[in-house]
C-alpha cells in the first residue's frame, strides 16, 4: 500500500512507550510515517528520539488515583492539551491512531475522536485503565492481552493479540548456567522501592550464600540512584547500577536469573527471552493485574512469586540461591516462560493500522490471518 501517516499515543513510562515503539519500528519497516505524542517529563522525550521518531508535546498531567487539588489542575489543562492534540493531528494528517493508554493518550484520543480518525487502542491489562475505559465505546480496534478485556469495548471490535515486544527479546540464545550467577534487578524505568531496597540488603548476604558467585545488574530508576550507586560502589558487590537501562535485551542476555515487578511489559519481556524470574507485584497496581500476571506465570511454572511485602534482602538471596542450586528448574521455567510469547503481536498491531487506512476499514471486521479466529471477540 502507499505510505500512509500514523500517530502513535501513550508516554509517560517505559510500559506505555516501549510497545508503541515496537509497533512504530513495524510500521517504519512498511514505508509509513510515525509521529509520536508525549509530555517532555516523559520517558519518550528520552526513548523515541533515540530510535530516530519524530515526536510533538502537550502538556497534560495524570487523572487517575491522584488527589483533589491534582484532578483539578488537569481538568484546567485538558481543554489546552486537546487543542495541542488537534493541531498536532491537522499537521500530521494521520490515517489512524495508535495508543497504549495512560495521561498522555487522552487528549490525543479525544482529539482524533472530534475528527474521526480511527483509533487502535492496544489495553495490556485485564482491566483497561482509566483512559480506555472512558473512551472504549468510541475505538475501531482493541487489541488486548486478555480475552475478558473484551467485555469492556463493544462487539466485535476486539482482538487477542498480546503485547509487541523488542524482537531482540526474541532473538535471545539461551544462557547456560556457569560458576557466576547474574541476577537482573528492575522495577521498571521508574524503579521500585522495595526492589532497591532489598537489592542493598542483599550485597553483604551473597559471599555467605553458597559456593556461586553472584554478580547484578540493577536498574534503580530516577528517583534512588544517586543515593543507592555510591553505596554500590563502596560495597565491593560485582556488577553494575544504573538509573536506567537503555539496552534492556543486552541486559537480558547477560542474566540467568530476572527479579522483576509484574506488569504485562515486563511479563511479555521475560515470555519473548525464556527468563526465569522472581515476581515481585506492586501491591498498588489497578485492579491488582500485576498479581494475576505474577500468579499466571507462577501457575505455569515460569516464576517464583514474592508477595511486596515479604522482599527482604535475606529473601531475594535465598530465592536466587534456591534457583541456581537446581539448573533441570531453571530449564523448566526458560521453557515455560517462552510458552507464554506472543512474537507477533508488533506486525498484528501494523497490520490493522494498515487495513484501517484503507477507505470504510472502520466498518468491516479485520483481523491478520494469523490470529486465530477463536480470539475475535464478535
């Protein structure tokens, strides 16, 4: 097809910009030109102009589980920040928009909604988020995870199509296990608390844990690193801290072992590189997703689930150790991580922005021929 024009929606972290990336990279490959939309606060102001995107701002704050004096202030910059949207959107001239949700994709949806331009929306949780449930009777598409998600958007409209992921994690060699553990830390691009805590228990507890040595990589977010990287350094611990880890595969490649918060992000990153990993959901997650995907990848095998609460560094050590003692369960888990990957879900996603281009696409079912039938929601 000729080259069409897409704007992609959805900043603010890693887990709303990372998969649209991978959808941009898809649709870049095609031909087609890809703007994004994010708030210069943003992990996007970092992360798309490093991949070669274009990308315009609006200024817009959070609505969802924020106080009363902070709902207001957002309610008073909305109608400013869909008007940035719309003039973004005339300058474009995009055949469909893309988003992954959050603050930012809402004045660009709304914007996109006053036009008629079709929207995709792509909702990785159970239970989509504030953004696309207020907007979800008004989408082309939903492209969802969880086949239940379906209940939320109307008949007809939505597909199973997973969360695109890096085809790097995909193209991941599995690790064989050697005399040095490498233990991968990440609480995200914002980071957790908990996991950095636990994480600076721990680095006294290794030499006295068993006869491996253990290295880490820990990417501590924004927020605590400058006062946990010092202390790193002075600890004699082997490996690196970072604030944030631009080259996650490579990061991946080098680990036997990932401890990780649960969102579908990270989920869908272990499942594409075969990783175990220790599960550590954040309690304060919407609707508690992030311990049904933790429970899931336990129940299958693939994890070992720690409740916030229980982390301690005493904890994480014992885990690692437990798991590096026993390399028939490490396999086990690598296999039936990689069975929950859904290596197409980046060249789905294009291919129903693709079909939505065409003249009337809204008004007639579309799904890639390589999505089962079976996961249309009808």
């Amino acid at each position: 097809m000729s080259p069409k024009s897409f704007v992609m929606a959805g900043g603010g972290t890693g887990g709303h910009v990372l998969p649209a990336l991978a959808v941009a990279r898809e649709l870049r490959a095609r031909g087609h030109r890809v703007l994004f939309v994010g708030v210069r606060r943003g992990i996007e102001a970092r992360l798309v102009p490093a991949e070669n995107f274009p990308i315009e701002w609006i200024e817009i704050s959070g609505l969802n589980r924020v106080g009363f004096r902070q709902t207001l202030a957002t309610l008073a910059e909305l109608p400013f920040s869909i008007w940035q949207a719309s003039r973004i959107l005339d300058r474009a001239a995009p055949a469909a928009v893309f988003s992954m949700g959050g603050y930012v994709a809402g004045p660009v949806l709304l914007a996109a909604l006053g036009k008629r331009i079709p929207m995709v929306v792509m909702e990785p949780n159970a239970i989509p988020g504030f953004t696309h449930r207020h907007l979800a009777r008004f989408v082309a598409r939903a492209l969802v995870s969880f086949p239940e998600t379906a209940l939320w958007f109307p008949e007809g409209r939505t597909l199973v199509t997973g969360l695109p992921i890096r085809r790097e994690f995909f193209e991941l060699s599995p690790k064989p296990l050697g005399d040095e553990i490498t233990v991968l830390i990440t609480g995200g691009s914002q980071g957790s608390r908990t996991l950095n805590r636990a994480a600076e228990e721990s680095w006294p507890l290794w030499p006295q844990a068993g006869k491996s040595r253990v290295r880490l990589i820990h990417q501590t977010g924004s927020p605590m690193y400058q006062e946990l990287a010092g202390r790193f350094r002075d600890s004699g611990m082997s490996g690196e801290i970072a604030e944030f880890i631009a080259d996650m595969p490579a990061a991946f490649a080098q680990a036997d072992i990932v401890v990780s918060r649960s969102g579908m992000g990270a989920v869908s990153e272990l499942a594409a590189a075969g990783k175990p990993s220790i599960l550590v959901p954040f309690p304060a997650a919407s609707d508690q997703h992030q311990l049904k995907n933790a429970q899931a990848m336990q129940q299958a095998g693939a994890a070992v689930l720690v409740q916030d609460h229980e982390l301690t560094g005493a904890r994480l050590v014992e885990e690692v150790m437990r798991l590096a003692g026993d390399p028939g369960l490490m396999q086990t888990m690598s296999s039936a991580a990689r069975a929950f990957a859904k290596p197409d879900a980046a060249r789905n996603a294009a291919d129903i922005l693709e079909a939505l281009a065409q003249p009337a696409a809204a008004d007639v079912n579309i799904a890639p021929k390589n999505i089962d039938p079976t996961n249309i929601n009808h």
